[in-house]
C-alpha cells in the first residue's frame, strides 16, 4: 500500500470530504496560498479555491462563532486553529456554544463542525504554543475529542468526524505530522468512541494517546527483550471513552498505566484510572495504577527542559518495568 | 395600498409600505410582547416558575419593528432579553410559555429556559445567555446563506453591553470583508446590567463605531416601530442585494430592572418616567389611528385578543409534561451519532 505522511493524509480526507459534499469547506489562519502553518492544507486553495479553503482574519472567537452559525445553516465547516493553545481565545463559542446549543435548544438542532488543533511540545515553541489541551474540552458534554495517532487513523477519524451530526474536535500532534504509514487511498471511515489494541501483551495494559502511544510501543519493544509483554491501547478518543476496551484488557493483564502528553493532574489518566476503580476489573488489578503524564509546569524552551516536560521512552519503560516487576 | 384607504400621503414610508392589516398584526405583536413578559413576572411573584428572566418591557418597538420585514427563511440570532425577537419572528407565545415553565411542550422541551427560548423552525438560532454570543454565529449564518446562494438575511441582535465584547469586533470585521448579508441590530437600552454607556464607552453612539468596518451606522429612535422598521429595512435590502452588512442601533430603554435581582440603584426615578412617558405601545396606537389605520375599537380588540392569547398560553403551560428526570443527557449529542 502507499504510504503517506499524516499531515498528506489529514489533506487527502479534507480533499474527499469536499469532493463528496458541497457543504464543506475550510477556515482557519494562513491555510489558503500559505498552505497552513504545518502545510496541512497544502495547495488545496489551487484546486477548490478560496470559498471553500477561506483565510479566515486572526479572530479565534469570531472564527469558531462563524463555524457554529455555518452548520446551524446547513453547512459542514472544518476549522483549523493554528496552534491548539488558541482554543483558549475561542473557548467561549466552543464550550457555551457549539456543545450546549443543541441540547439548549431541546434537540431541534444540530451543530455538525469540526476543529482541528495542531498540540503538542517537541517544537521549542515554548509555553504558548506547546501545550496539550484536550482533556479541557474533553471535559465538556455535547463535544467530541479524539486523538489520532497514525496517518491512516487521522484519514478515517476526520472522515468521520466531518460526517458525525454533533461537534468534533480533533488533536493532531505537531510532531506526527511528518510520520509517514499506509493508507488506503479511498475514502473510508474509523468509528469515534472506538480504542484501539496497538499491541497485544499479557502483562501490562498501557492506555496511551497520540504521541504517546509511539513512544510506549518503542518502551513495550524493549520491555519485550526483557520478557515483559506489554499491551499498548491507543485511546484514539477522548469523549466518548471506549471503557469496555480498557476494561478488557486490565482484566486480562492486571496492571494499568495511563501515558499522555498533556498535565498529569486531572488529566485523561485520572479518568481512565476512576474507571477501572469503578468497574469490575479493580479486583483484578495486582498493582496500582501508574499514571505518566506531563509535568505540572508550563512547557519550557531549552531543549532538554522541554523534553524533560513530558514523558520520554526512557521513562516510560522504567515505569512500566518497575510497575510489572512490583518496584513501585 | 393601503386596505383602509384613508392613510394620509404625508405619512412616513412605514404607514404606506405595509397593509393595515400587517400594521395591526404588529400592534398585536408589541401587546403580546409586552402581556408575554408581564405575564411571566406575574408566574413568578406567584411562584409558578424559577430561575430568572430579562424583560424587554419598553423595547417592543425595537423587536417588532426589526423582525416585520423578515421572511421566515431569514435568521435571528438573539440575546438574554430576547423575547420580543421570539416573538417578531412568528413564536408561539404558548409554546414559549411551556418553555418558562420547564415543560416538555416547549420550544426547548424545558431544557433552555427563558434565557434560551427559540422557534428554530422560524428561523431564530437562539436566545443566547452569553453577551455577545450570538454575534459571529450571526456571521456564521450568513457566510452559509451566501454559500448557498440564497437572498436570505441574518439578523443578529445584541445590547449596548455586547458591543464592548471583542466577539463584536471579530463578528463586524468578518461580515464586513466577507460582504455578507448580516443586519447587526444594537438594542442600546442605555446600560449593561447597571453600568451605563456613558461609563462603558467613549464614543456616544454605537453607531459611530460602524465606520470601524466600512459599513453603514444608522440610529433608530428604538421607540417608534416607524423609525426602526425604516432604518431596518433600508439594511435589509442592502443585504439581500448583496451589499453586505449594516448596523442599526435602536436607542430605547428597559423600564424593568436587569432580571430579577435588579434593585435600581444606579438609576433616577425620574429618568425611568420619563422613559416610560415614550411607551412605543401607546405611541403606535396613536399613530395607527392618527392615518385613519385603526379605530380606537379595533385597538381595543387587538390589545383583548392578546390578552386572551396570553392568558390561554399560561393555562397551556401550567398543564404541561414535566420532563423525565431519567433523560437528563437526551439530546447531549445526536441520536443518529454514536
């Protein structure tokens, strides 16, 4: 199969999604003749021009507010932040407006937009344009967050992101947009609220996301030398979370670790840890959970600060070797 | 084109452009504005409904004379204190009275309440509880009607307040560059809450901030339904001619306090006398029966028929369908979604 780089692939599902219905179309910051901060959109202004690729003034709030007017009147908008730490200017239209207004409005509309949030350290863009929001919008009932981790997940899940009736918003790490994979060159769909087993193993559950799950499926390959078996789970969606897939797993491996990006108090990790306390595989569970998430400070500049900000591999198989072996 | 016949040609362009028959309905509109809210109040004090509510008494003029020229297909987006665009926009003050009350027959099956009360079906995107948060959304609506290659307008409605919001600046600057068929309609009713114009902003009008974005800044005199209908009209069919957008703000006045907890502390009593002497209600029915458009028992008839209309909306309401507390999270998300 061919092989296409995920920020290639997000271009290719915006270029289907247009193709297949006349009501998309693309807003954001410098993604016409620029071609996107990240080139994302690439030369997409050349062939479906610049009503449907619109360069949108720096307004975050007035842009996302356009969004959320767009598909109340029959259009499906795709929105491009140019770094997902702006969502902080729009969160107003995002949290009071395109989650509550079909629940405020008993059901009789729907809001059928997407956002898409380049996230992520590793760029040296330091505290402002670094950081890992998505459990913030994960919190809020009416949106849906995922995270793709690969090029032929991101394919799928912003297809069906910009069929699903209901707001989507999709954290793309900076640092994936480069990873090149296979992927189908039709158009095709991953459900959101579907996890996915990365690796199977039999001693450790490790619920990762974006990122993160690369990083831990390099720690499971060395742990595996170690005889350690390490099962990766790529969470892929924040909200709805596929609690049955992590459950399973715990069940099967006894020990869960959680490893993200973003700030580990309060994070994605303290969600999926509440919910293996509540179910039924808490009574399996032969070691407490390890949670591995971002430091509890702004993301630095200097290069090895910023590494040190959120988890690395080294310290991802540390912990899942002493989680296994009972160091903790 | 008058029905009556008898309208003086000296009369100003509203009382010729529309049929006795259309002016009459929009008196009967402002009664049913204005017994919609005193009515609310009334359930209130009487401890039918909770929660709180914005009234617009005194601004019926502004409502009905903004939302007359509308077709069904145009849209509104508008605001806390939004019952009057409810209403112009064709609502059901039944259905709007079950919302208030938490019933299921509500236009948001009880889940908005007064702050979110909305006829989606007539082209109303929602009575919006933040400040301001109606305005790109109005943007929004548009770019989609110009998408669509429709000649359909939308009407987006905000205070004085709202326009010291920066989403006011992202919305005007948009509709502005984008040419969309946007009408931004400022309810200037002389104060945010408790602090007034005077303390918000250093211009005197908000129509001078309209220049800002290449558009047109007209005042209304927000008290007459003729002036506002006019000034209004003139920017509507600018929009649907594809002129882009305009700002029209109708200076009136909120003879109720903010919402319930309003004490009136940071106003004279002198200065809401002399408001409520500008009453648009009375104001127009003079008019009406000044150009020989209404008798004064037709007048009569009008105001006792929304009477009736309200008082059987409160009934409607009171015997409504409480919600099942088991569906707190329907409509969350779409059935059809996963």
């Amino acid at each position: 199969m061919r092989e296409l780089t995920y920020a290639q692939a997000i271009q290719e599902a915006l270029a289907q999604a247009m193709d297949a219905d006349p009501a998309v179309f693309l807003m954001g910051e410098d993604i016409g003749v620029y071609g996107g901060a990240f080139q994302v959109t690439g030369d997409l202004v050349h062939r479906y021009g610049e009503d449907r690729v619109m360069d949108a003034p720096i307004s975050e709030l007035g842009q996302a507010g356009v969004a959320v007017g767009a598909a109340l009147a029959g259009c499906k908008p795709v929105l491009e932040f140019q770094f997902s730490d702006f969502a902080t200017l729009a969160m107003e239209q995002i949290v009071n407006q395109a989650a509550k207004l079909r629940f405020m409005l008993g059901g009789k509309v729907n809001v059928p937009l997407v956002m898409r949030f380049p996230a992520g350290s590793g760029t040296g863009a330091a505290a402002q344009h670094s950081q890992s929001l998505d459990a913030w919008l994960a919190h809020v009932p009416g949106l849906k967050v995922v995270q793709p981790s690969t090029p032929a997940d991101v394919k799928g899940m912003l297809l069906a992101a910009i069929d699903d009736p209901d707001p989507v918003m999709v954290f793309e790490h900076k640092l994936l947009y480069k990873m090149k994979g296979e992927v189908p060159e039709e158009p095709y769909r991953i459900p959101i609220g579907k996890a996915h087993v990365a690796r199977p193993g039999r001693d450790v559950t490790v619920v990762a996301t974006s990122i993160m799950v690369h990083k831990s499926l390099e720690a499971a390959e060395t742990l595996a030398a170690e005889g350690i078996d390490v099962e990766v789970i790529d969470l892929r969606t924040l909200r709805p979370i596929d609690t049955a897939t992590i459950i399973e797993s715990v069940k099967k491996t006894s020990r869960l670790a959680c490893v993200y990006e973003g700030v580990k108090t309060l994070g994605i990790g303290a969600e999926i840890s509440a919910r293996i306390a509540e179910s039924e595989a808490f009574d399996y569970l032969d070691a407490p959970i390890l949670r591995l998430g971002g430091a509890e400070s702004p993301i630095p500049y200097n290069p090895e600060l910023e590494k040190a900000a959120v988890p690395q591999v080294p310290g991802i198989t540390e912990g899942l070797r002493n989680l296994v072996r009972g160091r903790m | 084109m008058n029905a009556v016949g008898q309208i003086k040609p000296n009369a100003r362009p509203f009382y010729q452009r529309y049929s006795a028959d259309q002016l009459k309905e929009a008196l009967r509109r402002m009664y049913l504005i204005r017994r919609f809210e005193e009515g609310a109040e009334e359930a209130y004090m009487r401890g039918l409904i909770h929660g709180t509510m914005h009234l617009s008494i005194g601004q019926e003029g502004s409502a009905v004379g903004s939302t007359m020229a509308l077709r069904t297909s145009d849209y509104i987006t508008s605001t806390h204190r939004g019952h009057g665009h409810c209403i112009g926009k064709g609502a059901d003050p039944k259905l709007m009275f079950a919302e208030f009350f938490g019933k299921e027959e509500g236009y948001c099956r009880g889940r908005g309440g007064s702050m979110h009360i909305a006829d989606v079906a007539t082209g109303n995107l929602g009575a919006n509880g933040i400040v301001g948060g109606g305005l790109p959304i109005a943007v929004g609506a548009a770019l989609a009607i110009k998408k669509q290659k429709r000649d359909d307008v939308a009407m987006c409605f905000f205070g004085d307040g709202a326009s010291n919001e920066g989403a006011f600046h992202e919305a005007l600057n948009m509709a502005a560059i984008w040419k969309l068929p946007v009408v931004f309609v400022c309810e200037n009713n002389k104060y945010g809450m408790s602090v007034s114009t005077d303390r918000s902003m250093a211009v005197a009008n908000i129509a001078d901030r309209a220049a800002a974005y290449g558009m047109p800044g007209v005042i209304a005199d927000g008290n007459s339904i003729a002036d506002v209908e006019e000034a209004i009209a003139e920017a509507i069919a600018r929009a649907r001619r594809g002129d882009g957008p305009s700002l029209v703000e109708c200076k009136t006045y909120r003879t109720r306090g903010h919402s319930r907890s309003d004490r009136n502390r940071y106003r004279t009593k002198e200065e809401i006398e002399e408001w409520k002497a500008r009453d648009p209600i009375p104001h127009f029915e003079s008019e009406l029966m000044a150009h020989g458009i209404a008798t004064e028992a037709e007048v009569n008839a009008i105001r006792e028929s929304a009477e009736a209309e309200i008082a059987a909306g409160i009934e409607f309401a009171r015997l409504g369908t409480d919600p099942d507390p088991s569906e707190v999270t329907r409509d969350v998300y779409s059935p059809e979604a996963a």
